[in-house]
C-alpha cells in the first residue's frame, strides 16, 4: 500500500515540474518575441518566470530522488546550488526592483 503512494506522488511532483517548466517557457517566449510586451512589468514577469524554472529545476528532481528512492543524502555541490537557486528566487520575488535579461 506505500509502494502506490509513493507513485502517486511521484507522477504528481512530475507533473507538476513539467506543467511549470512548460509554462514559465511560454510566457518568456511571449515576452521575447512581442515587442509590446518589454516594458519594466513584463520584464520582472520574465525574471520571476525564470527564478521559477531554475527553483523548480534544484528542488524538485531531488525531492523526487529523496522521497522516491530513499536516498536522504546530497552532496555538497548540489546543497550550494540548491541554495544558491532558492535566494535568488526568494529576492527577485520579494525585491521590487529587477535586472533586465531583456535589453
């Protein structure tokens, strides 16, 4: 009865990381390629877009690794970068101000 939870939440982490993969490229390719579009609004819209892929890119492939296969250790690289991925999303989400990857 675990072993169907664990697939469970394994299929649902999995959707979840594609479903915002897939989005947040969207809406980054939409800013991109409109040209209405790159104004200082939609340019943070582009940066927290892109702060989300790269949190969601560290933090879910290893919960799914933890959970899934039991493996509770990382390895210190992966522990920085992890870290480094979560302040940066944690201060352009906060921060009022944004850095054009636009111009």
């Amino acid at each position: 009865f675990e072993f169907n939870k664990a697939i469970y939440y394994y299929i649902f982490l999995f959707f979840v990381y594609i479903i915002t993969v897939l989005g947040n490229s969207f809406l980054m390719i939409v800013i991109i390629v409109d040209r209405n579009l790159h104004t200082p609004k939609y340019i943070a819209v582009f940066n927290l877009a892109l702060t989300d892929i790269c949190e969601s890119t560290a933090v879910i492939p290893q919960q799914l690794e933890a959970y899934v296969f039991g493996n509770q250790f990382i390895l210190y690289g992966l522990c920085i970068t992890m870290l480094l991925a979560l302040s940066t999303h944690v201060n352009f989400s906060s921060s009022g101000s944004s850095v054009s990857v636009l111009q």
